[in-house]
C-alpha cells in the first residue's frame, strides 16, 4: 500500500502569507504528498480575532501553485455554501490548470454558524445543508466531466454549462462521519472519505461498516473508496518524558484529569499515538493501514509549524515510510 502524508493549515489561526508560502515551501521540500488548508472566514467573534489574518483558502492554493511544481494542493474542506458550486467547480478547475493538474477537492457540508451569518449566508438545517451538497456533487463531478452538461437539483442547478478547462480526474474527497448522509455520498461521488483522529476504535468501525453498506448498497467495491484521517494535536519526540508533560498539559487545559487523557490519547485497543515516540506515531500508522487507511493529513499548529512538518519528516516518515 502506497502511503501519503500532507501538512494542513487553518487558515482561521492568523497565518500571513510569508508564513503560509514558507510552510508550502517546506512541505515540498520534505517530500510531502500535499499541502491542504481549510476554508474559513475568521476564528470567532473574539476582539482578537479583528486583526487575525486569515487568507482565502482556494487563493492560498492558486498562489500555492505557482510557488511549487510538485506536491498537491487541496481543501480539508472546502464549505459547500460559501459558493455557488458551478463556481466552486470553476475555481478549483482553475487551481488544477494553473498547478498542470495538482489540484485535489475536499469539500464538507459546512457547519460554523457564527460564520455563515456574520457573512451574510444563510445557515440551512443540517438536512438542508446535506441536500445542498448533494446538488454540488452532482453539479461539480458533471462539470468535471462533460462539456456542457445540465442538472435541476433541489437547490441548484446548471443548464447547458460550458465549461473548460476541465481537471484530468482529480482527486475527491468528502470530510466527515456521518452514516446517513455523508458516507453515502462518499460511495457514490468521492475517491476519499475523510475521518478525524478523535474517533476511538468502536467509532472508526462503526463509520467503516456504515462506508461499506453505502458501497454494497449501489454496487461499488468498497476496497476501491480510499481512506483518509486528518490528524491534529500531532507532537513527535524522541523524549518519552515530553510526552507525559503534553499530556499533563492537555489535561490542564481541557479540565480533565491526566488519567482521563491518557486514555483519549492511547486507548487501549489502539497502538500508538498521534503524540509520542517515533515509534509510537508508526504504530498508530501502521494499524490504522490494517484498516485501509492510506492518507494522513496533519495540521501545523501555527507556532511551530515548520519543526512540525521537519520533526515528522525526520522521525517517522523519512525513518518509516520511505
């Protein structure tokens, strides 16, 4: 199994552009598969937040693209309602022309309120916003795929679209969970799911099974759907005594006692972890691929997120996976 390992942003956390291009830089320097960001407006409604930077998600890709000549580039994810998605398909198709066929397209349902609103969008029910995704996959893999195609959806549709450049067969990946809705859709448009690392291993079968009906459902070999995770709070160390402060740390920080985040942080029936060891983050690697999971997306924390992207290349990725 070929393995893929990507640095993630979020934008929201105040990252200049001298920040961001040195760690798009540095992720290809390293030998990354990609560099994704995700799309938000602002962090919160917090006074600091006024003068808190935060950059387009789908222009720090354009600009990203001409900066780099080999990783991919994408969103973890895009919000589907932030734009119309004959629009959305418009502009990441862009993306991939000027990236000579680079661009990968993550995209979610949406869900920050506070954002939808102070920008002037309306917030959908979940079912609403879940509909409305589905109208943009029908809408973006038509484009991506027919000269000028049409659709009538619930709540959006094209009519005898032109549409070119069109991306030579992108890569697409749907974040989220949820079994009803999400992981069908998963099986019936995208290439990736996308799970978070704060699933628990009763959790991550359970949305696995649910993956797996959705694909024997409509005929769909469920080995051929590729399986993603986005990994935060990732923290790799050769000194096992920096791993117990982090999770002293954390405990302080979230309220909990230690015993209580040690147990989130390596549970039992997992090996591993996402903080740790050298050997620790390969063990939790190396389990997670016994589940067909092929693709690992860390976020960069943004104080230190160009001796994160060097600390796993050194440890664990150049050591292990090379």
């Amino acid at each position: 199994m070929t393995i893929k390992f990507a640095t993630q942003i979020e934008n929201q956390f105040g990252y200049t552009w001298p920040q961001i291009s040195s760690i798009i830089r540095r992720t290809e320097e390293r030998g990354y598969h990609s560099f994704y960001t995700c799309d938000h407006f602002f962090l919160d409604k917090s006074d600091a937040s006024v003068d808190r930077h935060t950059i387009e998600a789908w222009t720090i890709l354009a600009a990203a693209a001409v900066i780099t000549d080999k990783i991919k580039l994408g969103t973890l994810v895009t919000g589907n309602n932030y734009r119309n998605p004959a629009l959305l398909a418009k502009i990441a198709a862009s993306v991939d022309a000027i990236s000579s066929g680079r661009m990968e397209f993550g995209i979610g349902a949406g869900w920050k309120q506070e954002e939808y609103e102070a920008y002037g969008y309306e917030f959908p029910s979940v079912k609403d916003r879940m509909d409305q995704l589905e109208d943009a996959m029908e809408i973006v893999t038509k484009l991506f795929n027919e000269k000028r195609p049409s659709y009538s959806g619930k709540h959006h549709s094209i009519d005898d679209a032109i549409f070119s450049p069109r991306p030579d067969n992108p890569l697409i990946m749907i974040g989220g969970g949820g079994e009803k809705r999400t992981l069908k859709m998963v099986a019936k448009y995208a290439d990736y799911c996308n799970l978070f690392n704060n699933l628990d291993l009763e959790g991550l079968e359970r949305k696995l099974d649910a993956l797996k009906g959705h694909c024997q459902a409509i005929g769909r070999d469920y080995e051929e759907v590729g399986k993603s995770m986005f990994i935060f709070g990732l923290h790799v160390t050769e000194d096992p005594a920096e791993v117990d402060q982090i999770v002293q740390a954390r405990a302080q920080r979230f309220n909990r006692s230690v015993e209580e985040v040690r147990a989130l942080m390596f549970p039992a029936n997992m090996p591993g972890g996402w903080v740790g060891t050298p050997e620790q983050v390969r063990d939790r690697i190396e389990f997670l691929q016994g589940y067909g999971f092929d693709y690992f997306l860390f976020q960069q924390p943004l104080d230190t997120s160009r001796t994160t992207i060097d600390s796993f290349a050194d440890l664990v990725m150049d050591k292990y996976f090379r």
